[in-house]
C-alpha cells in the first residue's frame, strides 16, 4: 500500500509540472531558448524528429482516433490532418488543452479534460487508433499491465496503437534527474523558473519494450529513430 500511494504522489506531481510546464514546452521540441544545443546537435535532434513526425504522418488513419495525453497539439494537428471521422484528444491538463485548441484550430476535434489513468470513453466507445505521443514513459510500473488491458478493451476489431516515446540510452536519466533514496522511474524536472517537481519517467529500448508488451498480449513493431526516440504500431493479439 505505501508502494501505491507513494506511486499515486508522484503522478499526481507529474500532473502539476505539465501543468505548469504547458507554455514551454514546445521550446525543447523545436530547441529553442534554454533548449537550444548548438548547430551540431540541434541538426541531429531535428534529423531524428523528423522521422518520428514522418512516421506519424504515415498513419494517415480515416477512421475514429483516440489520442492520450494530447499536450498542446505537436502530434494532434498531424493526426487531424488525415481527417479521420473523429478525433478525440484527452489531457489532464486545462492549460495543454488550451493551448492545443489554439494550435489546431481544428473545430472538429473533440476534447476531453480527464485523468487517462481513471477515464473510459464514453458509452463503451471504441477506437480504430490510439495514438501516445510521449506518454507511455509516464506510466508507472504498477500501472503498466492494467493501463494496456484498458487500452484493449478501447480498441476496435482491427485498431492499433501507436506510440512514440523517448528511447533508452547512454547518460538517460541526465546528470541531475535521478532521485536519490527513490525508485528507478522517478526522476527530476525543472521548470524555467527553477521550480523542481519530480515525476514518472521511464526509458524503453525498443527490444524491451517490445517483449514486456509480447508478455501481455500484444504484437509491437517499436522501431528506434537513432539516438533519441522509439516509435511503432501495438495491436491486440
């Protein structure tokens, strides 16, 4: 029981930092301000997110879309470009959302202020896709298995989910994220005001992210764009 409530604690101080962090947080996915690394490694960076928005525009998906952990709306305008029949984009988040529906400025989108760990969708609606930008590294180690039950049961006959994430790797977590005396999935983060909050953050090599989900059920195509990130189709077997 204290494993779960300290869990519980350290996501619901997850759910305070994207909060707080919601208007900078684009700045690290275009390397700007205090995320800018330098020519070199800006052009290395932007080379690897390149593949991943590749891969998301593949998708391409026409039919009902489910995205978890919207944020402000990197992955949900790409999404919504394909103009499937519905997109729903859930967050915890009631400044992600805003600044999503401004990015967007889709009025066909849908939205939903929701805890994913505690939601269901509506009516036993399901799912052609589901797509996790960046949020399956947030998930627990306790919630894992029953987070992925759920996602089954949202699915439709023949859905898939699709996710990209940051990927394992020398120097992860960086100087200063891990938490001494804490668990391995907990790590650090500062705000640009020097605010600290610290909160769930896994890292997966595509391979061991690929044999956890074969041991629930799933059949994962996790694919690794270089040094920073892993991406891929899960179906339901």
């Amino acid at each position: 029981m204290d494993e779960r409530r300290a869990t519980d604690r350290l996501v619901a101080e997850q759910v305070r930092y994207y909060e707080e962090r919601a208007a900078e947080y684009d700045l690290l996915w275009r390397r700007e301000g205090g995320c800018d690394l330098g020519p070199e490694r800006n052009e290395a960076w932007f080379r690897e997110t390149a593949v991943v928005e590749a891969s998301v525009d593949a998708l391409a998906e026409r039919g009902s879309v489910l995205e978890l952990a919207c944020g402000t709306g990197l992955w949900t305008r790409r999404l919504s470009a394909a103009a499937p029949r519905r997109l729903l984009a859930v967050d915890t988040s009631p400044a992600m959302l805003s600044l999503n529906r401004e990015h967007t400025a889709d009025p066909r989108i849908e939205y939903a202020l929701a805890d994913v760990f505690a939601w269901d969708p509506p009516s036993g609606e399901r799912f052609d896709l589901i797509f996790m930008g960046f949020f399956m590294s947030h998930v627990p180690p306790d919630r894992f298995a029953g987070f992925w039950e759920r996602l089954a049961e949202w699915l439709a006959p023949g859905g898939r989910v699709f996710l990209c994430d940051d990927r394992d790797g020398p120097g992860r977590p960086y100087s200063g994220e891990a938490v001494p005396a804490a668990p391995a999935f907990a790590h650090r983060r500062r705000l640009a005001d020097g605010r600290e909050y610290t909160i769930v953050k896994r890292f997966w090599s595509p391979e061991d992210l690929t044999a956890e989900l074969d041991a629930l059920g799933w059949d994962a195509d996790i694919r690794s764009s270089g040094r920073e990130f892993l991406f891929g189709s899960v179906r339901p077997r």
